[in-house]
C-alpha cells in the first residue's frame, strides 16, 4: 500500500483537488454492485462495501457477488486504493 500510495502522489502531484482515482473495472463493478450506474457512489458507501466484501473469502467473493478469479482476487486492494 505504501508503494501504491507513493506511486499515486507522484502521478498527482500540481492536481489542486482530485475527487478519486478508481482501478479500471474496479469502478464498473462497483456501480453494478450498487446498482446504481453513472451516479456517485458516496464515501460512506465505499467504505461499507469495502468492510462487506473484505470479509468473504476469494472463493465466496466469486460465488455472492458473480466476480472473476481474477476480479475477485484484485477488489479489495482496488478499494484500498480508492478509499486511500
């Protein structure tokens, strides 16, 4: 995470106000999940579906939320880095 974040303030560095910087696919999923499509997704809710989905293990996250091994293995370090 420490590199993730270094990695990103570099890319950011001069912005005056970044609003979020979302993992691509990553935001897609997230607004499926929500059912909310091309709204904004509030921190609060972020954060929440960060705790619920953290919680499940890689084989459940792909069998609950219907993820890709390979989206279900990079989502919750994708909203780390978001809620980052």
């Amino acid at each position: 995470m420490e590199r993730s974040k270094r990695f990103i303030k570099s890319k950011t560095k001069g912005f005056k106000k970044i609003v979020a910087i979302v993992p691509a696919g990553t935001s897609t999923k997230f607004f499926r999940s929500a059912k909310r499509r091309r709204q904004t997704l509030s921190l609060d809710l972020l954060k929440d579906y960060y705790k619920e989905i953290s919680s499940f293990s890689l084989e459940d996250r792909i069998n609950i939320y219907k993820l890709r091994g390979d989206r279900a293995d990079v989502i919750v370090p994708a909203l780390q880095i978001i809620l980052m």
